[in-house]
C-alpha cells in the first residue's frame, strides 16, 4: 500500500486547488488526486467564474484558465416586470465545467500531483488515513461534492440544501452579451438563469431551496419553472443534468484533525446565489498549505486547527453577512429594494455583486440604498382603512 503525504478525494476546483497549493509550500510532498470519474468530464453547474477565482489562481501561478473564452460584462436581475440590467465593475467568465475542471486538474498535475481514477467509499484512522484499504496519507483532504463520502464519514451533516437543474440552449438576441437572472415571484427563494458562453449557447438553468426533504421537485417541474421565469430558455436545450447544493450558515466551523474539507464537501455555496467556485478555490488552497505546513512541522493531525485560523480570517466575516443577506432575501420586498437600490447606484449594484460572487460584505452604501428603498415602497403602499 502506498503511503502518501496529502491524498486529495476529488477533483474539481476544490481538489485541484488544494493540492496546488500544497504544493507551492513544499514541491517535494507526494500528493495524490483521486476521483470517481475519467477526466474530463462534465459537472452540473451555472458555469459563471469569477473574476476573484482567476486573481486568486493567477496569484497562485495558474495562468490561462480562461484563455479562448469571452469575457461576459453585463448582469441583468429582473424580478416580474422590474430590473436592473448594468455593467459590472469587472467582466466574469461562462465556462464549462469540462473545460475549467480539466484545466485546474492539468496545472495541479503539472506542479507534481498525481491523479488517479479511485472511488472513495470508506475510511480508517489508526496512526494514518486508510481510504478503501488500498491508500495510505499522512493527511487528507475531502473535495468531493456535495455528497461527500469524506464528510460522510467524518460524521458531519450538511446544513440547508438547494436543488437546481442546469442545461445549454441557443442564446436569444435579448440575453447575449450577459448573465441574466430571473427571481421567482411567489412560493420559496427560486431564480432562474441563462449565462451566455459567447459561442451561441447559454448555460441555463433553475433552482430552488429544498424544503421538506419528502418535497423534492422532479426534473420536468424544475424546467417547467425555469421557462416561466425566462419563456423559452429551455427551447431547444440538450444535457440536463440536476444536482443538489449544500449552503452554507453564519458560522462555519472546519473539522480538527488531518482530515480537511474544502468547497462544496465542507458545505460552502452561496445561500444567497448558489455560487460555490469561489470558495473551492479560496478553500482548496488554504487546505493545501495548512496540510503541507503540519507535515513540514512534523504534526500531521495539527493540519485541522492551521486551517481553521486561515478559514477564520478569509471567509469569517462574509458568511456572516452573507447569511444575512439570504435571510433578508427571502422577502420579495427586500429583494425588489434591493434591485431599485441597484439600479439607482452603481456602487450598491457592484457591492451585490461582490458579496454574491466573492467574499464581500454588506457595506453602508448597500445598506443604506436598500433603506432607502425599502422606507421609499412603504410610503407608495396604500393604506387599509379599518371598517
């Protein structure tokens, strides 16, 4: 049985992440990438990258992740008959996840990773980790998905669960150039959305937060509701795949011990947009360097508390505020406020976009525009006489 320093369950943004950055503290560790499925392969996902994921791969050295791809400028938010449609501060990418997956796990490969295609079902702690009986690690790192066997059986449940269901369809003239979403207008927090790729195709798709666990919606329902928030977008769409996000609270508390989860497995989507890629990333490569400064300190199981203290500082504050702002979105008026605040300052829709996207917080220019609006709708609401 082979023994290895750092054993990464899964490959995704998460996973490659984690052993890049394992490996810009110490080349020389020996890190193995495992992963159920033959690379490439396609995930369901909205396919929107962030302009902060590619800061912070190039800043890890990564370069070209979003080469051949055309920078999307424009986000349009619409809610029943009112939006907001302006230029964001800086573009965003729609790529697949076929392509930016393969592009991660090639640049982890070439800074001395080593993938190889294993199904992780089971794990053991004597003096090491023992995954299926066949690999050994000194630590280990769980990126592995929303339904992830290393949380799994670390004995950690996830917390709230969205459902969504993605596809691609031709790009209408009215959403090229941009990523449109469509909030629902009544029941639970829902949108729909359509990326365009800049090939003539869009990623689109709906989602919802699950309620009780015996109400899950089938795929048809989820596409029936997709095309009433955006008619049509489903026309002529192939490759449709559903999937469930794990969302995360207020307070995030990362396991002890040398077995680390990052990105989706530990939980981390945004309530509020259901975008998890930044925190893959920014989670994958804190977990990589907590791992690898414990083992060059001789204390593997102190990989745990290391990441806490990095987690603590990069993602703290926001999924305070971030949390917050999903509880308030949960109001349709709050969310229409929201959406007139930004369309009135472009410094209020920049700050939305930061807190949905990266790890923004809830300024006072945001809290201030939706006072405003929201104090600006009651004096417009008409008053009930009593009888």
């Amino acid at each position: 049985m082979t023994t290895w320093d750092l054993a990464v369950v899964g490959c995704g943004p998460a996973g490659s992440a984690t052993a890049m950055g394992a490996l810009r503290v110490d080349p020389t560790l020996r890190v193995v990438l495992l992963d159920r499925a033959e690379f490439p392969r396609d995930k369901a996902c909205g396919d929107g990258i962030a302009p902060q994921v590619v800061d912070l791969l190039e800043d890890a050295g990564v370069r070209g992740v979003v080469d051949g791809h055309v920078p999307v400028p424009r986000l349009r938010l619409d809610r029943g008959a009112f939006g907001v449609d302006r230029t964001m501060a800086r573009p965003a990418w729609v790529i697949p996840r076929t392509v930016f997956d393969q592009r991660l796990v090639e640049a982890a490969q070439a800074a001395g990773a080593t993938l190889r295609r294993h199904r992780v079902r089971e794990l053991a702690q004597p003096s090491s980790v023992v995954l299926d009986g066949e690999v050994e690690a000194r630590t280990v790192v769980g990126a592995d998905g929303a339904y992830s066997t290393v949380r799994r059986a670390l004995g950690l449940m996830p917390g709230p669960m969205a459902v969504a269901l993605r596809g691609y369809a031709p790009t209408p003239a009215n959403r090229a150039n941009a990523q449109v979403i469509a909030f629902g207008t009544a029941g639970q927090p829902a949108y729909a959305w359509s990326f365009d790729r800049g090939d003539g195709l869009a990623n689109v798709g709906y989602g919802e937060l699950l309620g009780h666990r015996h109400d899950r919606p089938t795929k048809a329902q989820l596409r029936e509701r997709l095309d009433v928030l955006l008619p049509g977008a489903s026309d002529g769409g192939t490759g449709w795949k559903g999937h469930q996000l794990p969302l995360s609270s207020g307070r995030w508390r990362p396991p002890t011990g040398r077995i680390l989860l990052a990105g989706d497995a530990a939980g981390l989507v945004n309530p509020m947009t259901g975008e998890g890629i930044y925190y893959a990333v920014a989670t994958g490569f804190a977990a990589g360097r907590a791992a690898a400064e414990a083992l060059i300190a001789g204390a593997p199981a102190s990989a745990g508390a290391r990441y806490a203290r990095a987690t603590r500082r990069l993602l703290a504050g926001h999924l305070r505020h971030v949390a917050a702002a999903a509880g308030l979105s949960r109001h349709h008026r709050v969310i229409d406020a929201g959406l007139r605040a930004s369309a009135a300052d472009q410094r209020v829709f920049d700050d939305l976009v930061e807190l949905g996207l990266a790890r923004g917080r809830i300024t006072p220019t945001m809290a201030r525009g939706l006072a405003r609006e929201l104090a600006g709708a009651a004096r417009r609401r008409p008053v009930r006489r009593r009888r």
